[in-house]
C-alpha cells in the first residue's frame, strides 16, 4: 500500500545556499502560515525565536521560551509542510553542551537548518540594558559544538553574531573570520545596513551569508547574491498581519457587528486547501469507508 503521508522530495537548505541565488524566506509561525508558504511556491520558511514566543506563549522574545517548546513547535511545522525550515535557536538554551542538546532536538523536529548566536543570554544581572557578545572563543566553542552534535550532513548550521548592531563592524569582521572555520555551513550577520558594510563583510566571510535586520537598500536580490547572501529575512509582517487580523475581526464582533457582515475573511476554497481538506477526504474513502 502506498504512503499517501510521504514527504515530497525537495531541495535542501544547503542545496539552496549552494546554487548561487539569494532567497526571500517566509516568516512562519505555525502550519497553517507554513502550509500558506509552501502553496505559494516559497523555497524556504524562517521561524524565528519572536515569532516562536508569540505562537506559544504570547509573549515578547526576552528568551522565555524553552527548548522543548521551540522543538515542539518545530516539528509541528515540519509535518505540515514539505518547505525546508530554518530555526533561529537562538544562544543553544545555554552553554556549549546545552547547544548539542538542541541541535539534537532540532535535527529530530525535522529542521532543515538552524542558528546558533554568540549573544549572552538571558539577558544578564546589571547589563545596564545592552546587549552583550559573548568572548570570540566562546562563541566559536558554540559553535562548533553544534557542528559536532549533528548527525544528519544536511543540517544547515549557521553561526550568527549581532556583532554588525551590537558592536563594530571590525568586531563583526574578527568573529566572521573565527565562526568560518568551526566547520558551519553559513555565517548569519544581524544589523548590516549598508553595502559597503557588506562588501567588507564579503571579503572575510568565505562561506554563503544570511542577513537579518539588515538596511533597506541591501533588499536587492542581485547585489545580494554577487556578494554571497543566500538567505535575505525581510522580516516578520505575515506574523504581525495575523495579529491585526484576529484583533480586528474580534473588535467588530464585540461591537456587535454580526459574523456574516465581516470582511476579509478567506474563502471555503482556501480554508480547504490549507487544512488539506482532499487529501482527508480521500484517506477516509480508503480506510473508513466499506
């Protein structure tokens, strides 16, 4: 009998870094907006660690989140779509150990790839409200524990350092020139908001770049992928879109607008597509009919 549940076969995150393009990935947050992702045609998807706190605990990203959950939510979009996922892991949920444990929790959710930062966090006692870099050599030790820990060759791991927002450019040249050589697949610059930043980061940086944060005039998919941006993260407007959404259908209807008078709401056609309503329909024909 054949598997009417098998995964499509589908390029990988380290296939795409691979063949010289730079991608737009949608920001996900749950497998409804995955499912959406992937009928419009997206290569790859992004869940991000504020988005992940807001889909399970309505929360801003101050790292209250925990592996579990981040996992959990991981793999829940995985089953529902056949578009590679890339997790923002954040700082690995502590030290250099605790950064083996989630690239295994990871790796199991189905995540095609994921980012480990050089950030300290939680935000520590007394930081005077600044975002602190961990040392170079702890970063690096991060990151090549999360190198170590995979067993699946095709997990993308990136190492990723807000250096460019937080620091200096130089700051962000020196950590570009260790991470490279951790054996990570990609180098993930937050805050980069100029191409002549960008040149400059290209001359280090060897190995395919992604960008998040990044300046408005850096959103030019040529200029990105002659300068080794593979991976382009716009931002997290779906996510907020829905928010707007849910609140302003709520509204109407606790000022007493009534259901059927409500606008911009989907049509059958597309709440059945994303549910995948056919496929159902079809497996309960095989196995539930006589």
């Amino acid at each position: 009998m054949p598997n009417h549940h098998e995964k499509n076969s589908s390029p990988g995150l380290l296939d795409l870094f691979n063949d010289g393009r730079c991608i737009f990935p949608a920001s996900v947050n749950d497998p409804v907006s995955a499912r959406i992702a992937e009928d419009l045609g997206f290569e790859a998807q992004m869940l991000a660690g504020s988005t992940a706190s807001l889909a399970v605990l309505g929360d801003p990203d101050h790292i209250l989140l925990t592996l579990s959950e981040l996992s959990d939510l991981a793999r829940r979009i995985c089953r529902a779509s056949n578009v590679p996922l890339m997790v923002d892991a954040d700082h690995g949920y502590g030290n250099a150990l605790n950064v083996r444990r989630t690239v295994q929790e990871l790796e199991n959710s189905g995540a095609a790839g994921l980012s480990i930062e050089d950030t300290n966090l939680p935000r520590p006692f007394d930081s005077g409200k600044n975002t602190v870099l961990l040392s170079v050599d702890e970063g690096a030790g991060k990151m090549q524990a999360a190198v170590e820990a995979r067993r699946n060759a095709s997990l993308l791991i990136a190492a990723r350092t807000n250096a460019p927002r937080v620091s200096s450019l130089d700051d962000a040249l020196k950590r570009v020139g260790v991470y490279q050589k951790t054996g990570v697949d990609a180098l993930f610059l937050v805050g980069v908001k100029t191409r002549d930043q960008l040149k400059k980061i290209r001359k280090i940086a060897e190995l395919p770049i992604m960008l998040g944060g990044a300046g408005p005039e850096l959103a030019d998919p040529d200029f990105l992928a002659e300068h080794g941006v593979r991976f382009f993260i716009h931002g997290h407007q779906p996510v907020q879109a829905a928010i707007q959404a849910v609140y302003s259908s709520l509204k109407l209807l606790r000022e007493g607008v009534k259901p059927q008078d409500l606008t911009g709401l989907p049509d059958q056609e597309l709440i059945e597509t994303v549910t995948r309503k056919h496929r159902y329909k079809d497996l309960i024909d095989r196995y539930l009919e006589p």
